[in-house]
C-alpha cells in the first residue's frame, strides 16, 4: 500500500517547537496512548496507532521506499495497530542533512540518510564510506547490521537525538557527466560533480580529479542542466530514475564507492516502544533488507535500459588508476582505534 502525504518541510519546521515543548512536557507519545503522527510535528486522536513518519530523497519506485512501504502494514498488524509507518519521498520533507535536523529535534520519526552525513556528527563513520571497502552488497549488509561490530558506532549518536536502526544497501556508485566519457583521473579534470555533503567525498572527487559540490539531490538535474555542474555520482537507479541521463548521457563505470543509507529515529520514539515491539520491528528490517538487496538486482538492469533509451552511454573505466588515485585517502582516513578495527572487520569479512 503506497501511502504518502504531500507534507512540506516548511510545515515540520514551522511545528518544530511545539515538537519540542511537547517532549520536555514529558508528552511524547508511548504504546496505549490514542495518538498518530500527523506530519506536523504534534499528536492527534486516532485509535491506538502511532503512525511514524519517514522522511525519503528517492521516489516511490527505489527498493528502499518499497520495502519500507511493505514495512509499514506489517508493522501495523504485528503491533495489533500500536505502530504504523508511512513514508514521504521525492524529498517532501527536505533534504537528506535537514531531515536528520527534524529527526534530531523530533519533529520528525525516522529518516533514511547516506552514509557520508552522519561523519557530521561522529567522524568515525567515515570507515564504511570509503572507496572500495566492501566487496559485495552481501558483504555490505552483514557488517554493518552486525552488533558486534557496529554497536558502539551507532549507540555513540544517541546523545544527540540520532538512533540508528538499520543500514541499506545504496548501490554502487560511478560517475556520470554532460561532457565526455570519462577512461582515467585525468578525465574529470575542470569538471564539478555532486557530491554527498561530507569532507570524505569532496577529497575522494579532488583525488579522482574533480572538483567535488555538494548539494541535495533534488538540485541536481537542473544544476546540470543549466551548466553550474558537469555531473553527479550515484548507482543506475538514481541517474535513470531521477531522469539525469537526459542532461549528462555519460555513465562511466568507476565504481568507486558502496556506502550504506542509515534508516534513522528518534530515541525517544524508539526507547518508547516495548521491547517486545523493538524486537518485531528489529526482524521486519532484517526482512526488509533482504527483499531490498533482491530488488536492486531486478531494477538495475531496468535502469540501464530506460537510460539508453533516453540517450544514455555506459562505459568501462581504467579501473586500476581510479583504485591507486583515492587510495590515499583511506589511509589518511583510518586515524583512530575504532575506525582501524572496524575497517580490519570489513576487510576480513570480503575475504
């Protein structure tokens, strides 16, 4: 069942306070209570059902919206109607960096993030946003919903209103532009690409020899269009979905990063549930990812046929010079205990 609201984030934003007031009130809604979500930030009268809101930059057709969508009815029916979800893609409420905001000051329940944002609030997550750390999605999805491995790094957000719940497979991401095919390094040079707003992947664009923007993604097609950017970097699903093999024909096949996208919550909201209900909510996303990595295999190649034919090329790069070229920001990168002992983690896991 598809069941998005077009809620703006001048909305959330304007009820943000109220968000506020009603949490240090010690108001915030628990399992029993008569209260839903209402895309604003307050509560309202509706059965039993706490209806939480996901905040999502795709559309409706990403295996991330449509596994959560899934999620959602049954959530609803294992809870017996305490708890529903409901998500909102295309960037209704926002971009990716301002959701987490709404999340933080708990206007706002969950959102999906990318990886690279959360280095804003605890460096060391840049271990699973550098180039070339995971072999496979499968290797992927295994070390980073390990608890093991990840606990600590995800419990350490905690204190400022970020929970991180569970980490999706993003695709694999590769360089596409309006000018050229791009073969090596050199290749990119005077071009400026979007990137994800973190210092991680603006180094990683530099060392790849671009010039590294970040923005949102719902800028990016017009950016190009109008010529402030040569291109963007981002999986098949992303370039044909968001139609940006119309303005930059050119896919190279870099593949020069695999990092995950966080689904994110409130601990209020969260700590609220029972522990029961965490623990049926915990095995629906274990459910979700595993129906999420097999839609990604069924739409890429659907992806790289509607980017043909709206014009698109697909080629291969020098592998080899892009590996050697970013290599040194790994190393540059793994500058603590913590981020030296996962990434050995990560890398033992692809062995």
């Amino acid at each position: 069942m598809r069941r998005n609201k077009a809620v703006s984030i001048t909305a959330l934003i304007g009820m943000s306070m109220l968000a506020l007031s009603a949490c240090s009130a010690g108001t915030t809604p628990t399992p029993g209570e008569t209260t839903t979500s209402t895309g604003g930030g307050e509560t309202a009268a509706s059965g039993d059902t706490l209806v939480m809101k996901v905040a999502f930059n795709q559309p409706e057709t990403h295996p991330q919206y449509i596994v959560m969508d899934e999620l959602g009815d049954k959530l609803k029916e294992a809870t017996d109607g305490r708890y529903d979800v409901e998500v909102y893609p295309n960037e209704t409420l926002g971009a990716q960096r301002e959701t987490i905001e709404l999340v933080q000051a708990g206007t706002l329940e969950m959102a999906y993030v990318a990886g690279p944002l959360l280095e804003n609030f605890n460096p060391d997550f840049v271990v699973f946003n550098l180039p070339f750390a995971f072999d496979s999605p499968e290797q992927q999805s295994k070390v980073t919903n390990d608890p093991e491995i990840v606990g600590d790094l995800y419990s350490s957000l905690e204190d400022q209103g970020i929970k991180v719940i569970s980490a999706f497979h993003g695709g694999v991401r590769s360089v596409y532009n309006s000018v050229k095919p791009i073969n090596t390094p050199a290749d990119l040079k005077g071009m400026k690409i979007r990137v994800i707003e973190s210092d991680t992947n603006i180094e990683m664009m530099s060392l790849m020899g671009g010039t590294g923007t970040p923005m949102g993604q719902g800028e990016v097609y017009t950016a190009i269009q109008s010529g402030i950017l040569e291109g963007a970097e981002n999986n098949e699903l992303i370039y044909s979905n968001l139609k940006h093999a119309e303005v930059a024909k050119y896919y190279s096949y870099t593949r020069h990063l695999m990092f995950p996208d966080y689904l994110i919550i409130n601990p209020t909201v969260y700590n609220a549930m029972s522990e029961e209900d965490q623990g049926v909510f915990s095995d629906l996303l274990a459910e979700a990812r595993v129906h999420e990595a097999e839609l990604w295999k069924e739409q890429v190649g659907d992806a790289v046929t509607a980017a043909e034919a709206a014009g698109a090329t697909f080629n291969e790069v020098d592998s080899e010079a892009f590996a050697a070229a970013i290599k040194p920001l790994t190393e540059k990168k793994l500058t603590t205990d913590v981020t030296k002992k996962i990434y050995d983690q990560v890398r033992a896991a692809g062995k």
